[in-house]
C-alpha cells in the first residue's frame, strides 16, 4: 500500500547507478529540508514512495515539465521508502518539516491525518470529478466527514498471474476456485519449478496477496459496525488455512520474500503461478525470455462455498499537507496538471500495467492505450480493469472509513499472522486468533 508498491525491475547498471545517486541526494536534502513555513512560497516539495528507478526517472521528468511552464511554484521531488515512510512522516510531523504534497494510499492518509497532517482537498476533487470524470473506488476511500483528503492519482490491483507454457505442459487450466487453485499448484509443483510462489515475509506484499484471498473467501471486513475488531472468524480461518497449505508448494524462502522475489521466481519459470499487481507485464519478455503469450492472467480464483470475486485495490492518490494558502493553491495546480489528459497518460506509463487510470476518460487516452506494453497486453489490461470493479480495501469495504486502520496496517499484522504459521508453526485458526489480540491492542492505545 509498504507499495505499494516496492517491486523493482531490471535496468541498466549505468541507469540505475544514476538514479540511486539522485534518489539518495533527495533523501538526504528531505531529512535537512526547513519547514514549509520557513521555505520560500515558490518551491513546493513532494515525497513519493515510488522509488523503482524508471518511476523515479518519469515523475522527475514530469516535474521538469511542469517546472518549464514557468509556474507560480516549481515542484521539487524527494525519493521516499514505503519501508521507512511511517516513522520518517511521524518524525517529520513532530519537528514541522513535513513536505507539502505527500503521495499516499487510503489506510496511510489516516495514519498521516492521526499526526495532524493533511488539509481538505474537496475542490481540486471535485474539479477534476467535472472536467475527467473519476472512478467512485479512488474517490470513496479518501471522504471522510463530507470532505476529500487526498486527490487520487492512479489505481492498482491483483490478478492471478500464470505461465501458460508450463500450464500447458502440466494439463492444466487456470484455476477458478480455491479448491482448482490448490490442485493446480500441486499439479504444477515438479523438480525445480514450485506450482506457486508467495510473499511470506513481514511486509506489506504479503498483507495484500493474503488480503486479496480474505475478499475472494468472504472475508474482506474485519470490522465490526462500530469499527471494533472481528477479524476471528471462520472465513478468516479459511483464508489463512488455503494460504498456508500454498505455501507448502511455494519456493522454500518464501519467508524472506516481499514483490521482487516471487516476480522473479515467476518470469525464470521457477514458479508457475503468482498472485500481484500489474508490475509483471512491462518486463516479461526481457527477463523470461519467452514470447508475451506466455503470460497469463485470470481473476483471483474464490471460495468454493460462498465466495466473491474481488482484489485489494489501492487507490494512491496526494495529500496536501502544507497549510499555506499560496502552497495549496500551487499544489492544487500541479495535481491537476498531472490529470490533464495531456500528461495522465504520461504519467500512468510510469510503471505500464501497474498504475491503473482513476478517470473515466483515462483508459482511453492514446499516449496509455498506444504504450507497447499495454498494447501488447490489451486482454490482461483490461482484465485488471474489470477486476478493480471489485476491488477493495481493508478498512473501507462498503463504504467504511476506520480512522484506526493506519495503525493496524503500518504494523503489518496479517504478515505477521502468517509468518507466526510458517516460521513458529501455529495452526490456522491459533494465527487468527493472535491476530484479533494484536489488532486490538493496536487500536485502544
């Protein structure tokens, strides 16, 4: 959400030596930057946690873009690490240095807002609701008490990723049910090649495979009405026990894994199957080795028994945490420069595949639908469209707004559920039940 999304994809050594270089000055100038109070009104500083090499290069070049139009404020970027960002945003509230812009996703803004960050962005949504048109899942996640807190900018989500050569030689068909799931990744699993391979380490990929599961088993809400915890419950149980018996065919350091491990045991064909966001279809062919037809993909396979089709879905979008009216008016300039169909396409070809257009009108513009990979893989494109129609997110299904989440989320615990299963060896249903303890306390400090 944690990335979203820290999947990182080979380049050139020359590039991302470069890019390493500028991502750490940036860093290092965020830790020494003086307030936004002291700085000058003509500067407006953003962080992002998008921090792959060809991300950071993108937004950097839109920013220079925007900056060449002679604005009233330039935009100065500053890498961030979603491993890092909860303590380094916390640290950055306490001593008033915060950045003005700050990239986010729905359970995160809370976390911010609970610092006493952030500032309503209601007007800049809504005009972009009327010249684009957004869709209702980016928007929902961030209203709050009648007002937007952040603008979403781009929208993610899984689907079950497979390699269709190694099906095919195997007999076997893309799973649809948790059961055909389970079957086909035994089926699979021969010699050095695992049926599957899964995220279970304490980070936030594993959170969102294992999440992804939860709302395809029924499990999606662990809340209750009054926003208390009651995420000890059967289908929860269900979930985990299917994510631990997969696990048994997954790659054996599974435990360390977080996004690039399973992708890359994925396009070496060491694993079949996999479950994740977009991040597999830009450099496929590169690292596999095999033709774009190998990749395919399907919606996550649901429970036998009362399931749901559905994913995690991360609506990321920006809050605006100076309080300087000058500022926010600047900021509010840029994020709607960037959703102008003149740079959103720009802009979502920053990582093809995985950043999702969030207008209604963005998954038509031509400089995204025209992108080579997203050409090239028009069907599984538009598959992930179709599934974000489902998508959702803990601590906001049908229509919730937990204001707790942001604790419970920064903490990893469904990660760490999962490795009290695969590394301390708890049955299913004991995870579950130390997990309900561990949100709990989480939420009444």
């Amino acid at each position: 959400m944690k990335t979203l999304n820290g999947e990182n994809h080979m380049r050139s050594r020359a590039i991302a030596a470069g890019v390493l270089a500028l991502a750490t000055v940036l860093a290092l100038g965020a830790c020494s930057a003086p307030s936004s109070d002291s700085r000058p009104n003509k500067q407006i500083v953003l962080w992002h946690m998008e921090n792959t090499p060809s991300r950071v290069k993108v937004f950097q070049a839109l920013a220079d873009r925007y900056n060449a139009t002679n604005p009233t404020h330039t935009v100065k970027i500053q890498v961030q690490d979603w491993g890092q960002i909860y303590t380094k945003i916390a640290a950055a509230a306490q001593s008033g240095k915060q950045p003005d812009i700050l990239f986010a996703i729905p359970d995160f803004t809370t976390y911010v807002r609970g610092l006493g960050l952030g500032q309503p962005v209601t007007d800049v949504v809504n005009r972009v609701q009327a010249t684009s048109g957004l869709v209702a899942a980016s928007t929902a996640p961030y209203t709050d008490a009648g007002e937007s807190w952040a603008v979403p900018l781009y929208g993610m989500v899984q689907m079950l990723w497979y390699r269709a050569d190694l099906l095919r030689a195997a007999g076997v068909q893309p799973p649809k049910t948790w059961s055909e799931l389970l079957a086909a990744t035994k089926k699979l699993t021969s010699g050095n090649t695992s049926g599957i391979a899964l995220p279970a380490g304490k980070n936030l990929a594993t959170d969102q495979v294992l999440y992804s599961l939860m709302i395809t088993g029924g499990a999606a809400n662990f809340f209750t009405k009054d926003n208390k915890i009651a995420i000890d419950n059967s289908k929860t149980v269900a979930a985990f026990d299917l994510y631990a018996q997969l696990l048994a065919f997954s790659p054996k350091d599974s435990g360390n894994y977080s996004w690039p491990e399973p992708q890359a045991a994925f396009t070496s064909g060491a694993a079949a199957m996999a479950i994740e966001k977009g991040q597999y279809l830009a450099p496929f062919e590169a690292e596999s080795g095999r033709p774009a037809s190998d990749l395919g993909c399907a919606p996550i396979p649901v429970a036998d028994n009362g399931g749901m089709p559905g994913s995690i879905y991360y609506s990321n979008g920006a809050m605006v945490l100076s309080k300087d009216k000058s500022t926010k008016d600047g900021a509010a300039k840029f994020l709607e420069w960037i959703l102008d169909p003149k740079q959103y396409g720009d802009f979502l070809n920053a990582e093809p595949g995985l950043f999702l257009p969030i207008t209604k009108n963005g998954g038509t513009e031509s400089n995204w639908r025209q992108n080579p990979t997203i050409s090239t893989y028009k069907t599984c494109v538009d598959a992930m469209l179709k599934q974000a129609d489902t998508g959702t997110l803990f601590g906001f299904v049908d229509g919730q707004y937990v204001k707790s989440i942001g604790q419970i989320s920064g903490q990893n615990f469904l990660a760490q559920a999962v490795q009290q299963m695969y590394v301390n060896g708890q049955t299913p249903t004991q995870a579950v039940t130390w997990i309900q303890k561990q949100m709990q306390d989480a939420i009444s400090k």
